[in-house]
C-alpha cells in the first residue's frame, strides 16, 4: 500500500517542492492545485472546474484502451468535485507517422480511443494539440484535460468529515487490472511490455456514462457529504485522502467489495486501478435516495465501511484486520531531492541560408506534419453533443463554450517541445503564452490554467534541470501576467525504451478564458475583401526549435522564441479592447510556422487572399525568411474594416503595443513582399489543399 | 483468427448483452462473452502452413494487440 | 401538445432534444425513463441520439427491445408520430419500425461535420413547414449511419416516395463530398410506409441555436415547428 | 455465433485491412473479411440443442440484423 501511494505518480515525491513556486490565487479561483480538479467563479453562482491528466504509459502499450481510459480517468476528477464534464481537451505526441508504422499505430489507436470513450460519455472533445517528433517515437504521450460546469452551492469535496458516515463503492468491479499501474507510470516503460499484462484496463465508457448521470442526480438529494475518484493507487491512495483531509478515519471490509475475479488478494483489491469506479461517502442516516438513483440507473452500489474518529484506515477482511495505518502518513509521504545540472550548450549556431523558393517553403510548412489541419483527428470526435460549442476545433484559435449564466467559456492547450529541449524556460513560458494569445484571439479574456509537465527520469540530474526550469518559466509567467494555476500534473520516466533516451521536455499549458454576458468574439478567418491587415507585436529573430528549422533543414537549434510577460499582458489586453469595440472583424495568433503560416491561415476560412507589405512590420534587423518564419511570441494579425481603422490605430497607440497596417484582404492567392520585393505568392486554393491533407497524406489515405 | 479480450479482463460488451437483452428473456443463458473475428483466405500448401501464416501476419501486423487481447488462429471450415 | 422525448441508459441528446423543443411554439417535452412507460398519454414520441446500451452489439440494438420501445411499436401502428434522431433512427432500424439497417461508416471512422440535407418528403410530421429540395444544414455525428437496403426494397423505398433526406451538394464550395458516410443514394433520413415514423441520421437539435451554427442559419428549427405544426399546437 | 455483413452491404473492414495492411506484405493473402463473435454459455442437454437454443435466441432478440448480416450458429469447441 505504501508502494501505490508513495509513488511518483500518486505523491508527487519529486516535485511537490518545487510546484509550491506556482502562482494560485487570484480572484476566481475556488479550489487551486491540492483537489481534483482547480475550481473557478464563472459568475452569477456558476462554477467551471478545470482538470489534466496524462496516460501516457498505458497508452504506448495498448493505445486504443489506454487513451480511452485516460479520458474516463479525467471525467472522474470533474464529476468527483459534483460538477458536470461538459468538453474535453487532447494534447497529444507521436513520433513520425508519415515514417514510423508503429507510431501510426499507435497515433490511429490513440485517437480512435478518444473518439469511442468521448462520444459514448457524451461529452464533446472541442479542442487540442497534436505534435510528430522522434523522440516520441515509443513513449507517445496522451494528455487529456476536462472541464466541468456547476453551481457553486453543490460543489463536494474528496473528504470524509462525519464519523459515522457511510462508504460506499459505486460503479464498475473490482478485478486485477491495473494492479501496480501507478508504481508502473512512475517507471521507465519495461523492455518487454508484454511482462506488464496486468496494467491493461478496459475500457467501459457505458459504465462512466451511467455513472456521470447517476451521481450527478444523486447530488440533487445532499446525502453525499465526500466523493472521490478511484484513480492511481486505487483505493489505497482514497481512502487516506478523504479522511486525512477530513480529519478522520476510514474502515473497510474487503470482502464487501464487489469482485469480479474470486481470488484477488486483499492487497490488489486495496491497489486496484479498474476504471469506472467512485468512492461516495453518504450521510449516515439518509443515503436512501442517493443509493436508490444508483440502482436505477443499473450501476452497482456496495456499503463497504463506515468514516471512524481513530484517524485510521483500517481494512478488515471479513472479522479480521489485516492492515491499520494513520491516514495522515500515507497521505503525506516525504519529499525526496534530486540533483540537476544545466546541459553544456554550444553558442556557435549559424543561420543557414534560406532557399530562394519562400512561396515553396510556406507551402512545405503548411502541408508539414506539425503545422498541417487536424481534422482527420477532431472529426472523428464528436465536438457538438451537448449543444454548447459556439466555436469547434479547426474553426478558431480556440475553443468557445456556452455556460449556462450566458458568459462564453474559452479553452485551447499548446506545448512546444522543440523550443522546450532548446530552452526548457522559454518553452515552458512560452506555450502559457500561447494558449493565452489563442484565448484572446477568440475574444475571451485569460482567467486560469492548469499545466502538465511531462519530463524523462528525475533522477537524471539534466533532465531534472528541465523540470525546475520549466516550472520556474511557467511561474515566472503566469505571475507576470496575473494567471493563477490552478491545477496540473506531473508525469516523469518518458523514455524510449530501447534507446533509453528521454522524451523531448514537454510541458503543456490548458488556459480557460471568459467572454462576458453580450460581448463579441471572433474567429481567425479574413472577412470582407478590402479590409486592412494589421500586424500587432514585434517580430524578433527567435527561429530555434521553428516549424521553419525543421521542415527546410532538419535541425532545431538557435534561439527558442521566449515570451515577455509584461508586454504581453499589454498586447493581449489590448487585443480583446479591439474585439470589444467592435473593430476587429478577425483575430489570428502568431505562432508555429510563424507570421507566415498565419496570414496563410486566415486566408482559409472564406477562401480570400491577401497583399501584404512588410515593409514597417515592427521586427528587428533579420534577412526575409526569418522575418516570414521567426516564431515571437506576442503577435496577432488582425483584420480591421477601413473606416475603423484610424479608431484601432488610435487604441493600439495609447496601448503602447507595437503594430503596423501591412496589407489588404482580397483576391485569390496570398502576396508578401517586402520593400516592393515580392517574397511569396500563393493560390489560397493550395493553401488549403496542403494544409487540409498533411495526416491522410503521412497515413497513405487518399484524400 | 478470433480476437478477444484476455480472459481476465473485462468484457463490457458482452456483460451489457447480457443483462440488458438476454439474462431476462432466456434464464438459460448464463454468459455472454464478445469477439471479433477475421477470415483470411490464404494460398498455402495445408492448413497447417496456412494457420502458421496466418499467426505471422496476425503477430507482425500487429493485427491485435498482444498487450490487451488474445489471438486464436484455426483453419477455416465455415462457410464463406 | 405533449411530446415525450425517451431516455436510454447510455442516451446524450436528450436534453439537447428537450431544449430544441421547450424553445419550439406549441410543444411540451418531457423526458420519460425507458422503463417507465405511459408513453401513450404523449401525443408524439422523439427517440433521441447517443449511445443507448453502450451502442454494444450494434447501434440502437439493445434499446430496440426495451419495453418503451414495444409501447412505441403500439403507438406507430396508431399513427401517433415518431421521430428517431441518430441513435434513435438505429433504433427504430433495428426495432423493424423502419426498414433497412445502419451499418458502419464507411470511411471506418466516426464522424462529427457539418452537411448539407435536401428535403426529398415534405408530407411527414418532421418536414411538413418545408418545401421539397429545400436545402438544410445541420451537423451528423455517428459511426454507425450507412444507411443499407437490399436492392429491391430500395426501389420501393424510392418510388414510394419514403427518402425524406438526402446528403446534398452544399451551396458553397465542398470538395470533400457531401455523402459523410457511404449511405446507400444518399439516404439521410426515411419514413414508414404510413408516414407517421420517420428516422433521420443528422441532428436537427443542434442547428436550431444560431449562435452554435458556423453560418449562423439555424435550419434545425423547421424539423420542431414542423412536428408542432403536424401536432396541431402551432399554427 | 458469428454475425457478418452479406455481400451486397459490403465490408469495408475488412476491405481496408486487406488492402491497406496485409496484401503489400503477404503475397499469399487474397482476401479479409471481417464479422463479430458472440459466445454464448448455455445449459441445455446436448451441443444440438444448446445450437438450437442459441439460433432462437438470435433471432428472436434480433442479435443480428437479417437485412444485413448473415448469422452462422456452430457449438463451440474453442477454449473459454
Ligand atoms: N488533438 C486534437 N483534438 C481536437 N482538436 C484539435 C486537436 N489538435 C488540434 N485541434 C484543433 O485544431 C485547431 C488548430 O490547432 P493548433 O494548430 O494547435 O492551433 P494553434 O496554432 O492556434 O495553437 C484548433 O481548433 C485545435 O483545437
Ligand atoms: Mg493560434
């Protein structure tokens, strides 16, 4: 039992430390890091909780169940704090497909899997990010993330505060499966993965389903005073929680459990992972009700102990004890510290020179892997199903959700692992920043985020150097910013198993954003022809870990683009008074494949072209392709109707943000030059056709 | 080839079959376990050789996941 | 007018269902637990989308014998109108209340985007406020929705006149084609022999909120008025 | 028992595993076709009734779809 709970995975030995550095207050938040899920005031009494998680080691086994288990994985922790699973996020890391078979099988697995537990749960997936590198190549990662809606007064807690209180185990049985999962994700993938049959789990997301609507009616009666999912560590890791955060104790009979296979041992029964299970603890006296929505919904319902006030878990099997220890110590397991070295880095890097062909090149990055449309992946979720999605994946830089108190709720994860490996710092800030600047595109003002760190072994003092240095980068942002985190996750040993070597560092950042009650939003796609073409933000030579560097070269090294908090959080607000005063008619982040690839993107949505002249952009001294292809962060272009265009000028100026009035929407294909040279030219038609195609061309499907 | 969950694991599909449709209409039905099954129709000399073929392609084109289910190979006399 | 709309363990359009129709003129839904039964006190009976049973065995097979369902078997054979939407077309599909089978998409994959429908019946209780070849948009998302029949039923589905949608060429540039799952001529949605039971694969429920459609129509909203109008609560 | 779709409703699973995954590497493949198991576990007198038994339930639960499918009832000798 001490094994599951103290292990990495559970507890956090090697981290706890350091995440303290986080900032997570703000006015919002409910509940920060510490619950199931972070908590924020959406306003007028409503909620929205907010929640990551990763399956990565699972999920390189047997992708199909071990994505779709993770999915049902972060349905617990929202619908365990008593609030509803209303979208669902996937960020996701493979190797090469368009090369690598085992990574398209496990890339059409992993998404397949998604897309069956998802849909069956009727929950929508209305956003993500998907990233193809090497390194990934077998240790895929699959991070999925939730957000749930509710009313403040119904939120419950995963504590059990009444002795006397009943326990109760609700859902699915209790088999073998999954024993030893946690202290498995916390180890390197094994050799042979085969030896490892018994962290396999099925997936039952008819079970889940059931389970969301059964518990969410059995709030409505107020018998359920604690919840809490059933995740790593099983119960072993549950039980401590509630009562130790309850100030009480737990005792159990085993043999009340209901199992499915007649020989597990108490011991597996206490660490066992199956899905689709939640721990209820039930008023002493009334229970009735809640216990009765349970049965009609057919999900299995067992009393299996009571809340003590010894402080202990205490597990019997029948009459005997057979193992008594204070909730407080397994709750609370020591912190371990690890060394950490800096890498030594050469400072040599040369800017190649660019191929003459830049029209040649935006093409090549448009149709490339890493900056190519995602449709094959979102359309095989259903992105609609709960009739709340205003705008869905692949319509906009984010994604933006009706609440039921009329606000619009936007959402958007990114990562960079390329500028991570360069730049742990930078690339951590940097897809905080990134997924603020996609929230805003949309019009939503940035409120909180929840990250996910996902390192190699933290015992490798280089790769643990990674993990301070992005938590610090993350730090240092979001309190540069004002953005409380709220929540995350930590998974470390992602290595390849056969080379041994560790993942690209990769953290991701999931921010949520709130459009007020009748305010407008935008999407990214040019409107009207003749509307003028800002560009907003500067534009520095920061072409390390670029789209740019690897599609044309195979290399990623140079300087990783690092955000500056201050002047983004200038920009960005500046950005959302545009849209509120109406003068925007379209807003685009700056980001992967740089300002290049995004002008070529806002082309997309209504087929209209554009002529631009980069002439005045605001950009230090660089050579055109790094101007096109450099990946600053901080840049939006934003298209703006001509009579409004001295009022937005007007507002930019008094902002302090840097801009510049580079082109005019029209015609059908995409013009930059840049001082009367003409740099690019492209069809918005191929445009289009390549960036649609990318996956099913790697998969070798046919359009 | 048939592919199905490894014996210890679960069997969603096959439980709901049957307790939501069978268990009450046929009380002499006791379970219901669900596979999938796939007909290859190969050249080989015997059945012996196309059983042995069939297990290769099944292992090396990963036709099932050895981590998560389990493969049974026999010669074919069904009927197409 | 009173419409019951019929929850399965496992249904998810439910409630998207009861909103399109509580903001429908002349209508009352309410939602009615499969077991419980009473279906014949509603005058019309919406069988929503979702996975009803885990969608295990096949799509809508398990729902389709459920004791409501057998009570909907009644009230079809009354002529009280039935109106399946996704799952709940599998259902009837698969409860023999409509012909044919769902069988999975073609592509293998599911699949979640917005289409353009042709109205091709307009004397059914869902389409009566349309006009023949009026084109709709709404999205489908299913896995299973390929529509089947064996070739001679087909042409008498046809002459009959009982295709009530069509996948349809959008009006706007669509290169992808607009057939999202490999049916059988198109076939999005159909109706019985009598014209009270009809099925369809898109979902009318999320194209009624114009907020929610990326062209800001809201096409769905005519499928609702429509019923409320055959139901006598509208004019 | 083994569900299976009839030849004119296609199989498009079993098409795509053929031609996308088994035929460039195994030259002696010619054809995949793809159907579900159900295994049924039943108490009855002998294997034909306990055939029999099955081949009612199926029908009359609809387990398959005669439109579609084809439906093949055979006593299982295939370990559990
Ligand atoms: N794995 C995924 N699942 C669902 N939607 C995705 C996924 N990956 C990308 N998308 C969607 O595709 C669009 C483009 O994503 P991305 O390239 O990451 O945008 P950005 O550069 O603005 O971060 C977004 O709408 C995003 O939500
Ligand atoms: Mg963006």
């Amino acid at each position: 039992m001490i094994d599951a709970e103290w292990s990495e995975h559970c507890s956090y030995k090697s981290s706890k430390a350091l995440l303290k550095t986080l900032p997570t207050s703000g006015s919002r938040v409910l509940l920060g890091p510490g619950y199931d899920a972070g908590v924020l005031d959406a306003g007028d009494g409503c909620v929205v909780s907010l929640h990551i998680e990763s399956h990565n080691h699972p999920s390189a086994v047997d992708p199909y169940g071990g994505a779709a288990t993770g999915i049902g994985g972060v349905l617990r922790d929202i619908l365990s704090i008593g609030t509803r699973p209303i979208a669902l996020i996937d960020v996701l890391r493979f190797g090469n497909i368009g090369e690598s078979q085992r990574s398209q099988w496990l890339f059409r697995n992993v998404v397949r899997g998604i897309a069956d537990y998802g849909n069956c749960v009727g929950v929508p997936t209305v956003a993500g990010e998907v990233e193809f590198d090497e390194s990934f190549e077998r240790n895929c990662l699959v991070d999925v993330a939730c957000v749930g809606v509710g009313r403040r007064r119904d939120l419950v807690l995963a504590q059990a505060k009444n002795p006397g209180d009943i326990v109760v185990m609700a859902g699915g049985s209790t088999g073998r499966d999954g024993v030893r999962g946690a202290t498995f994700a916390s180890k390197s993938l094994a050799r042979d993965a085969d030896s490892e049959r018994s962290s396999v789990q099925v997936p039952d997301p008819f079970m889940k389903k059931l389970l969301i609507d059964s518990i969410l009616d059995a709030l409505e009666t107020g018998e359920v005073k604690g919840m809490k999912d059933l995740g790593g560590g099983g119960l072993s890791s549950a039980l401590p929680e509630i009562a130790s955060k309850g100030g009480t104790g737990v005792e159990l009979d085993i043999r009340r459990l209901s199992l499915r296979e007649p020989d597990v041992t108490p011991l597996e029964a206490m660490i066992s992972e199956s899905q689709e299970r939640m721990l209820l603890v039930l008023d002493r006296v009334r229970h009735k009700k809640a216990l009765s929505i349970l049965r009609k919904y057919g999900v299995p319902a067992t009393i299996i102990g009571h809340v003590t006030d010894d402080g202990d878990i205490t597990v019997k099997d029948g009459a005997d004890v057979v193992a008594r220890l204070p909730a407080d110590f397994l709750a609370n397991p020591p912190l371990i510290p690890r060394d950490s070295r800096a890498p030594v880095r050469q400072s040599d890097w040369v800017e190649p020179e660019s191929p003459p062909d830049l029209s040649k090149v935006l093409l090549s990055l448009l149709s490339s892997l890493n900056v190519g449309g995602r449709r094959w992946i979102y359309e095989q979720y259903d992105h609609e199903v709960g009739v709340r999605t205003v705008l869905k994946p692949g319509q906009a830089d984010a994604a933006l959700l009706k609440l039921p108190n009329g606000r619009l709720l936007a959402v958007k994860a990114d990562g960079n692992s390329a500028a991570s490996a360069l730049d742990p710092y930078s690339g951590a800030s940097g897809c905080v920043a990134e997924a603020c600047r996609n929230v805003v595109s949309v019009g939503a003002e940035p409120v909180a985020m929840v990250d996910h760190l996902q390192f190699g072994d933290p015992g490798d003092a280089r790769v643990y150097w990674g993990f301070e240095e992005a938590v610090r980068g993350v730090a240092d942002y979001c309190r540069g910013v004002g953005i409380p985190v709220v929540g995350g996750k930590v998974s470390f040993y992602n290595e390849d198993q056969l080379t041994g070597r560790p993942i690209k560092p990769t953290p991701i950042a999931l921010v949520a954003g709130l459009v007020d009650k009748d305010e407008r939003f935008v999407g990214p796609a040019l409107k009207g022809r003749g509307d003028r073409i800002v560009l907003i933000g500067k534009t520095s030579m920061e072409l390390g870990g670029s789209a740019y560097h690897s599609t044309v070269f195979g290399v990623q090294n140079g300087v990783a683009p690092r955000p500056s908090p201050q002047e983004d959080r200038r920009t960005n607000s500046a950005v959302l008074r545009l849209i509120r005063a109406g003068l925007a008619e379209s807003v685009h982040d700056c980001s992967k494949g740089g300002m290049a690839v995004a002008l070529a993107e806002t082309c997309m949505g209504r087929s209209i072209g554009a002529e631009v002249e980069l002439q005045g952009a605001p950009a230090t001294r660089m050579g055109p392709a790094s101007l096109l292809f450099s990946e600053s962060h901080g840049r939006y272009i934003v298209s703006v109707r001509k009579p409004n265009l001295s009022k937005a000028g007007g507002l930019l100026a008094r902002a302090r943000v840097p801009y510049a009035v580079v082109g005019t929407a029209g015609g059908r294909s995409l013009r930059i030059s840049l001082r009367g040279r003409r740099l690019v030219d492209v069809d918005v038609a191929k445009i289009i056709e390549g960036k649609e195609s990318s996956i099913s061309r790697a998969l070798g499907e046919e359009q | 080839m048939i592919i199905s969950n490894k014996a210890a694991a679960k069997d969603p599909e096959g439980d709901v079959i049957y307790q939501d449709l069978v268990k009450s209409r046929f009380s002499q039905a006791e379970s219901v376990r669900v596979g999938k099954l796939l007909r290859f129709k190969v050249k080989a000399a015997g059945s012996l050789e196309a059983q042995r073929l069939v297990q290769t392609m099944c292992d090396e084109l990963r036709i099932y996941n050895p981590a998560a289910h389990q493969c049974h190979v026999s010669p074919g006399r069904l009927s197409e | 007018m009173n419409v019951a709309v019929v929850r399965f363990p496992g249904s998810n359009c439910d409630l998207d269902v009861v909103k399109a129709l509580e903001g429908t003129k002349g209508v009352r839904p309410k939602l009615v637990w499969h077991e419980h039964g009473g279906l014949d006190r509603f005058d019309a009976v919406v069988l929503p989308g979702g996975f009803s049973f885990g969608d295990y065995l096949r799509a809508g097979a398990i729902a389709a014998r459920s004791r409501s369902v057998g009570e909907v078997r009644r009230l079809a054979d009354r002529g009280v109108p039935i109106f399946g939407v996704c799952n709940g077309f599998q259902t009837l599909v698969e409860a023999g209340l409509l012909p044919g089978s769902l069988l999975r998409n073609s592509g293998l994959r599911f699949v979640c985007r917005w289409v353009t429908l042709r109205v091709e019946n307009n004397r059914t209780p869902v389409t009566g406020r349309c006009s023949k070849g009026d084109l709709l948009r709404m999205p489908v998302a299913h896995g299973e929705g390929r529509f089947f029949l064996p070739s001679a039923e087909l042409d008498s589905l046809k002459k009959d006149g009982r295709v009530v949608f069509r996948y349809a060429q959008s009006t706007e540039r669509d290169g992808r084609g607009c057939n999202p799952n490999g049916s059988l001529d198109g076939i999005a949605g159909i109706c019985n022999k009598e014209g009270n039971v009809v099925g369809m694969m898109p979902h009318p429920e999320r194209a009624v909120d114009s907020l929610l459609d990326p062209e800001g129509r809201s096409d769905g909203s005519v499928i609702f008025q429509s019923l409320a109008s055959a139901l006598g609560g509208a004019s």
